[in-house]
C-alpha cells in the first residue's frame, strides 16, 4: 500500500531527491567514493556547497548585500545565534508557539527582552494583531509557521525595525520579500533536506553592531567570510539540499509550489469545515497555516477520534496524529507532499462520516 506521509518533521521529501541522494551514498559524482566519506573540502563537494547557496539565492530571489550559510546546529541554535550577533541592548518577540517561547527564553541570556504580544491565552491558535513595537529594540522576531499548532504569518511584516524570522517550517511554500529581514533561519528537516543542517539568509549590514565578544562557530560572519566551510559541514544533508532545490527550481520555483500549496490547503480546509465530525483549531482563515493542518473531532464525536486515526491509517495516512499540546489530528502538507495524498485523507473523512 503506498504511504501518504503528513509527518511534521522530520517529514516526506520528494522522490528526486530522495533516489539522488540514495545514489550518491553510493558513488559521489562518479568518484567512486560516498558522499559520506569525501572531503568537504574536494572540488566535487566544494561545488555541491556553491550550487546549493547560488540556488537558495536564485529561488527567493536574494538581493544583493544578502549571504546565504548552511551551519549545523538546528534552527534551535539559532535561538541563540541572533541575539549574539544582534542584540545588543534590547530586543522584541512575538510569541505565537513553543519553538517562540524557547527563542525569546534564550534571548534573554544577551539583554531585555519585550514580548510584544502573544497568543498562549488561547493555546496559540491564532496570530496576534496590531500590536506595537518600540523603535529603539535591536530588532523583532517572528516564528513564521507554527508547525505544533497550524498558525502561520503568510505576509512580510513592515514595523519599522529589524526584523528576524524562524521559517523553519513554511522556508520554500511561498513567496517572501527577503529585503523585509535581517535574518531568516530554517531548519531543513520540513521542507528542504533531512535533519542536520540549517540554511541562514543574512544581511551583512546587520553584523558586527554588539559590542560583546562572538564565540567563532557563533558568529555569523566565520560562516559567510568561509563559504560554509569554516569546519566540516553536514554534507549529506547539504546535499540532499541541492536535490531538493534542483527539484523546486524544476518544477516552477515557488510561486508554483505555493499555488500547489494553497490548493492542497484548501482541499483539506474545505472537509474540516464541512464535515460536522471535525473542526479546524484555527478559526480565522488568515491564520491558517498551508503547512500544517491541525484539527480536532468535534466535542460530541471526541470518542471517535480512535476509530477515525484506524481508518486513516488503514487507506496509508501517516503521521496525523496531533500533537500533545493540541491533540486530535496534523496533517503536514510540505511542498514534497502530492495532491493525491491530501485527496485520500479528505476520501477518508467523507468515509468516515457516511458511516458514522
């Protein structure tokens, strides 16, 4: 039975790169050797590394006074990475989910830190709105995708101030305006490579302000003055990296992706407000995330949810549990993610309410 993978991260990546990359641990680029075991330092992985950070730029069309870095370490290095480069006397969050919270908690080890709006009073299932930032912070920091809870800032903020952006989860579905940022960090594990390395869009304009000292593998500037190649970086992920973006760029760039996005999203959006077994976490339709898809069994059907999850899992849904902070149900519809595995889970949901 083919498997519809709508796990959150790590999560479904397409087949091109997936059997590249299978083919590459095998023989690199015919050196007879694996991608795992030639040095990052050869001309064959030295042009993997290039190919990748010129794609990254070509895709979100970069403007110039841009770098792009691919460090290991996770997007949760990156919680302390920008305000070692950035803060030097204060900063603003927005707190809108966990992976929110944990940024601005570390925030606070480099200076005063304003969260300038939140939405945990309702367990983060909506986007704070019209919120005020102080023109004196060193900048603003945003979680684009809420990946636990199914909320997303689709549009580029505009307040005046720098701005940084975790876009782990939603980096690559949609167009963005990269003059709008300072920082822009993912983790590739949702949208782009397997776990183990992360890409950063930097403003160079932006570094060497703080006053304080940056330890080397934390500062921005080691990574961009040595192409990515300060130390050994995570090579079968970088590489799996250049398939993915080979891929996108193949397959129309992003505008395409997000038009297939934004289908996908609809599609499931559509059953969970019309199907009376269901409703969606999220209520207003602008905070809906078209990444990951969160929804519940209505109250007088909660005891059903079991009997829901075995069906799904019986047609080869995988991946939609909730998670524990929400419950009930997530469906993950990264760019990799086929309309045809969307259409199933939907046939599933129409299935299950005509037998129940």
């Amino acid at each position: 039975m083919k498997k519809h993978n709508f796990y959150a991260g790590p999560s479904i990546l397409p087949e091109f790169t997936i059997k590249n990359t299978a083919e590459a641990v095998v023989n690199f680029a015919g050196t007879g050797l694996s991608v795992m075991e030639v040095s990052h330092r050869s001309k064959e992985f030295v042009e993997v590394m290039e190919k990748a950070i010129a794609l990254v730029k070509e895709l979100l069309d970069v403007p110039a006074g841009y770098e792009v870095i691919f460090v290991g370490g996770g997007a949760s290095t990156q919680f302390c990475t920008v305000p070692y480069n950035l803060l030097n006397k204060k900063a603003a969050y927005l707190n809108t989910g966990s992976w929110a919270a944990k940024a601005q908690k570390e925030a606070k080890l480099f200076g005063e830190v304003i969260e300038v709006a939140s939405s945990k009073d309702k367990n983060y299932n909506y986007i704070p709105k019209g919120f005020e930032v102080p023109a004196d912070v060193d900048y603003l920091h945003i979680t684009s995708n809420n990946t636990i809870y199914g909320t997303e800032i689709k549009t580029d903020l505009d307040l005046g101030v720098r701005l940084v952006a975790d876009m782990s989860s939603d980096i690559f579905s949609r167009p963005v305006d990269i003059s709008k940022y300072d920082i822009i960090y993912a983790g590739a594990q949702k949208n782009l490579a397997p776990s183990g390395v992360t890409v950063a869009i930097v403003k160079e304009d932006a570094l060497g302000k703080v006053d304080r000292a940056i330890p080397t593998m934390l500062d921005y500037r080691t990574h961009i003055d040595k192409g990515s190649m300060f130390n050994t970086p995570p090579v079968l992920p970088v590489y799996a990296a250049l398939q993915t973006l080979t891929w996108l760029k193949d397959n129309g760039g992003i505008q395409a992706m997000n038009k297939k996005n934004v289908e996908k999203a609809t599609l499931l959006y559509d059953e969970i407000d019309n199907n009376k077994f269901f409703k969606a976490t999220v209520e207003a339709q602008e905070d809906r995330s078209i990444m990951n898809i969160c929804f519940v069994m209505n109250e007088e059907y909660a005891e059903l949810e079991k009997d829901f999850m075995e069906l799904a899992t019986s047609k080869g849904c995988v991946g939609i549990k909730g998670h524990r902070s929400v419950g009930g149900f997530r469906a993950s519809t990264y760019n990799a993610l086929p309309r045809e595995s969307v259409e199933v889970l939907v046939a599933a949901m129409k299935e299950f309410a005509s037998k129940h």
